[in-house]
C-alpha cells in the first residue's frame, strides 16, 4: 500500500512540478496561473514546428475543444486563398455576383472579394453599433440569412471606408461555397485541416445551411497553433504545399492603417492584423488572428516563432489586453537567434 500512495504521490507531483527556472518561456507561461480571472484556457507556444511551452488553465486541456470566436474569419482568408489556388475562385478582383447571382442589384452584389476581405465592403454593417443594419447580431438571428444580407443597404462606396463587421466574411463563406460546390466546412476539412492532421474540430453552421465564414470555429489550442506555424511556414507543413506562398505575402500584408480604431493593431490585411511591437528596444513586427475574449494566433517570423491563446473573456475587454501581455512577456524572455 506504501509503494503504491508513494507512485501516485511521485505522479501526482510529476503533474503539478513546478516550472524550471532554466524554460523562461514556461515560467512566463506560469504568471498567469493566479490571474484575477478565472477565463483564460491555453497558450501554445511554438518554435520552427516544435511546442517549446505550453500550459492549460481552468480545466483547460490538450484535449478541449474551444470556440475561438473572430479568429475564425483569418481561416475563412485562408480557404479564400486555397479557392484562388485552386481556380474556383478567380482573383480577389471578382465580384459577388460571380457566383451569387441573386446579389445583383443589391448593395454587395458588385463588392469585390478584396473589398470584403479588408472590410472595405461599403455595407451599413457595423459589429460596435447594435443598431447597425448589418450587425453581427441581427445576421445570427436573421431566419433567413442570404435575405438579410441582400438587404443591407450601401453606407459607403466599396473600398473606401474600414468597419469592422461579421456581415463580411459571412459573405466570403458563402461566396466560397458557391464557388467550390460544397460547405465550406467540408472544403476545409479536405484541403485544410486534414493535410494539417486536424481531426477534432466544429464549425458552426446558420439556419441557411451555411458555415459560418465570420467565426464559431472551434479547436484544439495545439491545433489553433498548428495553423499559424503553417501560415509561419509560408503556407507549408511538413513540405507539404497547403496554400500558396504568394497568398499568404497578400493576405498577411498591412493593407489598411487601423491604429485609430484599434489600440491592438496598426493594419488590418485579409482578416488579418498586423502590428509592430517595441520589445526591449527591438521593433518585432507580428502578423495575427483575433478573437472575441482574446483568443489569438500570434505569428512572429523574426522569432521563428507561434504563439496560440485560447481565452473565454468572451465580451469583456481585459481579455484582449491579457493576450497581448502574455505576448509581450514571452518575447521579452525570448532570446533572439543571433
């Protein structure tokens, strides 16, 4: 009976060591184990394809499934850039009526793809404004979702005007699954998550019968990771080819300046961020996914270098700010390659 309370006492203690002081990256990892809020989940951090630290919180584990909100619609950019790769969609040049006939003559009928995919669409669609049009809310709740788009007027000309809103990559979604003849959940799932090893994965769909392009992705948090390193990789995993190199330069370029509207980033690309970061008096430019809460990919090619955050701060602003201390703080006890 001795030996056996003295294993489990020697597992139980394996399980719960502390951090060596030696792994700074863990022992950043293990600052927030006290957080005044009980929400945050995981942080995945990964080194040229290789997790160098990693830590669960609050029940969280390798294993648990989490909604990562908005960071859905940077997934939606990749399976855009897969569409184009693979020829059913043309360019980022055509328009919705391409393959959404029925658009024409609404006000996202003639939006470009680039137009929709750096939220320049134009729509009177604004996920901060409830009273919005085309806020996120009233598209969730909408029994019939294409209608409802076909419905938001024009509040600006396409292209000229920045508004953070789900209405658009929602359309992107749609757009995909017209063009490739098949939900875009199952056009990930084959020319995405399955080259990528993801097999346990959810993706919400509306009442149209249409994934949700704007977010409601669930994974993994090493699989959320695994999807960074790919875009880190510039669109390769394990030598094999998932996307073209030549989207991911596009996609993950700063294309519109955002500063002024969002503390967190200075560009917005196609539903990718963009911000520079003074780390230890060394600028670090860092490419991102963003989820309501704070549920973040955090790419750094400088570092070689992913950073994957699941959070439940679902609505509340400290979840944001936690991810990007979190960020900070490991790239400050990082030690560049010389």
């Amino acid at each position: 009976m001795k030996r056996t309370w003295s294993t489990l006492m020697l597992l139980t203690m394996a399980w719960a060591a502390p951090v060596l002081a030696s792994d700074p990256l863990t022992t950043v990892l293990a600052r927030w184990d006290q957080d005044e809020h009980p929400d945050l989940r995981a942080v995945v951090v990964m080194r040229d394809g290789r997790i160098v630290a990693e830590r669960y919180y609050n029940g969280e584990t390798a294993a648990s499934l989490h909604d990562v909100r908005s960071a859905g619609k940077s997934v939606t950019a990749l399976l855009a850039g897969i569409a184009i790769d693979q020829g059913a969609l043309k360019n980022v040049d055509e328009r919705v009526t391409a393959h959404w006939p029925e658009a024409a003559g609404s006000a996202v009928g003639d939006v470009r793809l680039d137009d929709l995919l750096t939220m320049r669409s134009g729509l009177a669609a604004f996920d901060e404004d409830p009273a919005s049009p085309g806020n996120e809310d009233k598209l969730d709740e909408a029994a019939d979702p294409l209608a409802f788009v076909l419905a938001v007027p024009r509040a600006t000309p396409p292209g000229q005007a920045y508004r953070y809103n789900s209405l658009t990559s929602y359309v992107v979604g749609v757009e995909l699954a017209k063009a490739t003849g098949m939900s875009m959940a199952d056009f990930a799932r084959t020319n995405l998550f399955t080259p990528l090893g993801i097999s346990r994965w959810e993706w919400a769909s509306d009442a149209a019968g249409y994934t949700k392009g704007q977010g409601n992705l669930s994974l993994t948090a090493r699989d959320f990771a695994t999807l960074g390193e790919m875009v880190r990789n510039k669109g390769l995993y394990n030598g094999r080819r998932i996307v073209s190199e030549a989207w991911l330069s596009e996609a993950l370029a700063p294309r519109v300046p955002i500063a002024d509207s969002d503390p967190y980033a200075d560009h917005y690309g196609y539903f990718w961020y963009h911000k520079v970061h003074d780390i230890n008096g060394q600028k670090v430019p860092v490419s991102f996914a963003s989820g309501n809460g704070g549920n973040k990919i955090y790419v750094i090619p400088s570092r070689n270098m992913v950073v994957a955050i699941t959070s439940s701060a679902y609505g509340r602003g400290y979840g944001q700010r936690r991810s990007e201390a979190i960020l900070k703080a490991l790239l400050s006890a990082d030690t560049p390659a010389p």
